[in-house]
C-alpha cells in the first residue's frame, strides 16, 4: 500500500474488490445454469459428402435474387459455425435475407486417414467437385472465401477463372511477409517439416494455444475479467459461451496440407511472387480477371491489413474493389458493426450481374 494512501482509499478498494468478487460469482453461476448452448440457426441440408467433407445448401428465407449461388469457403483451422452463431450475429443469415443462394463448404475434422492429403487434394478435388454440385450445368459461382478459406478460394479462381464469377475474399492472407504481420513472424520461426514428421497431423489444439499467445491478454485474461460487467445478462453470456465452444474447437489439420501451407506462403511468400504451384500448377493471380471485392478488418491482429491489400497489386482484374470494416479479426462477421456487411456484398454482387453483358 502506498505511503500516500489513506484509510478511505482502502476502503474503496476494499468494496470495489468484494462487489467484483459478487459479480464474478454470479456470472459463474449464471453460466452453469446455461447449460450446453447451440450454434447456428439457419436451416440448411447437407447435399454432397465426401470422406469428411460435408457441402451444406441453406434454406431460403427472402424473394431470391437473380444471381449465381454463393458458395462459401472456410478456413482449414477453424469451424465454420463462427458464420452462423445465433440469430443475432450471423453473416449467413444476412445473406440469406439479401435473396441469395447460400452454400457452404464443411472441411469436416480429419484424422489419420488425412495425414497425406495435399493442397491439390483440398483445392483442385474438393473445392471442384462442390462447386460441380453447386452448378452441375457448368455455369460460375460467386466464390466468398474467408482467412485462410480465401486464400485457397483465391487460388481456386486462379485456377479455374471460368468456374468463378465474381470473388469475394474477407480477411484474407495474401503477402505473408508484412511488418506487422505477428501470426506470419511466428510462423516462420516454426519447423513445419518437423512439426509434421512428428506429429502426422498436426495437434487442433496446439495451434489455438498458439494464436492465443499472439495477444495473451486481450485474448484470455481480458475477455474473462469482462464477463464481471454481463453477469445478470442471460443472453450476453449465452452469447460468450458461444463464441468460448466456437474458439475451442479446433480441428487437427492434415499434415501434408499444412506442411505446403507453411512453407509456400508463410515461408516463402510465394503467392505474392507468382511461383506457388498447387498440384504442379502455378497459380498466377493474373488471371484473377473476375470482379473482386476485398473485405479487411481495421483492427485485425492474425491478417492485418497490410496483409490483403496486396491483393489489389497483383490480381489481374480491373473490377477491384477494398472494403475496410471496423474491427478484428472476428468481429468483422459477429460484431454489431458488421450486421451491413451482408447487404453490402449483396449490393456488390448485384451490381456486379448488372453490369454483365
């Protein structure tokens, strides 16, 4: 205590800490009470399965709007559920409410039978064959890829630009090698062969231990102290315990896939250079001549800015627009500021079909 501190300043503290002491029990209860809590709400039904992969078709909710489905494309790392949470903070349902045809790629959970699937696996085989299902006249769909889900989207259009009619990336990794980029200087410290031929597939859990690490304090200590202040609000901690099961559930990733992950962008930034190859072909962003919208998070600690913007530089379209969204790197799709976004792509693709001979 400080020489300088009086008795009326202890006692403040000391009713400050037993009302935060009150409050913490409170929550706690509160929380126990809740039970499991669901994800999602927008009906869907699984159309195409494929060893783990599950490709879903949601159930229109709006007048549907003439344009080609959207299939979206997530992450490897992570669960696709942080895009439908619950009603109130889902980037699914508001496209569902915009009229569109909204599809989702499920990567599922891979075991040991995944060990040696490559990118080319992931890409050029799956990717394919649910967009084939998607539109089995062999007509273009809009691609939406999100984080890393957009960085194998990306590579997909690339590919196959004739399957893709205009492509949306949101918080997607491009250059790998920006200064601020935190998530890539660690990578890069990180023997990606090794970790492999030790593990096989690589450890869910040992990854999300690691991004953690990448802001330790607003992402652990933090975001526990601030349940104190929803203590008596039944669907904000509803809403945390959601968010809690979404963050903690981390598929195992293929080893082979992971290891050419690694080493091609977050080693050797290949993409930016125009030398990653997927399955012996080169994906050239040149003949990324679609339209291309580019949704980045201001404040985003795994894929800063920086990080996507370099997409504008190298991708071969003149339709290409950067849209900036308060928040990080999740906050972007379950945030309040970002229940426009939908709309937004929605408007954006509109007048992408608009303009189309």
């Amino acid at each position: 205590m400080s020489a300088a501190a009086g008795p009326g300043d202890v006692d403040a503290w000391s009713r400050e800490s037993a009302e935060f002491q009150r409050r913490l029990a409170t929550a706690t209860a509160n929380l126990a009470r809740l039970g499991r809590v669901e994800l999602g709400g927008c009906e869907r039904v699984a159309v195409h399965r494929e060893d783990k992969l599950v490709l879903w078709r949601y159930r229109s909710i709006a007048r549907p709007a003439p344009l080609p489905p959207v299939l979206i494309v997530y992450a490897l790392v992570n669960r696709p559920d942080v895009l439908d949470l619950d009603r109130e903070r889902s980037l699914i349902r508001g496209l569902l409410e915009a009229g569109l045809d909204v599809w989702l790629v499920d990567w599922g959970y891979p075991d040991a039978a995944d060990r040696w699937l490559t990118l080319a696996d992931y890409v050029t085989g799956y990717l394919d064959r649910c967009v084939a299902r998607v539109r089995p006249d062999g007509g273009a769909v809009n691609l939406l890829g999100v984080c890393q889900g957009g960085t194998l989207a990306l590579a997909y259009a690339a590919l196959e630009p004739a399957r893709v009619a205009n492509l949306v990336t949101m918080i997607t990794p491009v250059d790998f090698h920006t200064p601020e980029n935190l998530l890539a200087k660690w990578a890069r410290g990180v023997d990606a062969d090794a970790l492999v031929e030790t593990f096989g597939n690589v450890p869910g859990e040992w990854l999300n231990a690691a991004f953690l690490q990448l802001m330790p304090f607003r992402l652990t200590l933090a975001k526990y102290l601030a349940l104190v202040d929803s203590a008596d609000d039944t669907a904000a901690l509803a809403a945390f315990l959601r968010m809690e099961r979404w963050i903690f559930d981390s598929p195992d990733q293929a080893g082979e896939a992971f290891r050419e992950f690694a080493n091609a962008l977050y080693r050797d930034n290949r993409l930016v250079r125009g030398t990653w190859s997927i399955g012996g072909r080169v994906v050239d962003p040149r003949r990324l001549r679609m339209p291309i919208l580019n949704v980045h998070a201001t404040e985003d600690h795994l894929v800063p800015p920086s990080a996507s913007l370099a997409l504008r530089g190298i991708a071969g379209t003149g339709d290409y627009t950067d849209l900036a969204v308060p928040g990080g790197h999740i906050g972007i799709y379950v945030g309040r500021r970002a229940r426009t976004l939908p709309g937004t792509i929605a408007g954006w693709l509109r007048e992408r079909a608009a303009a189309r001979p």
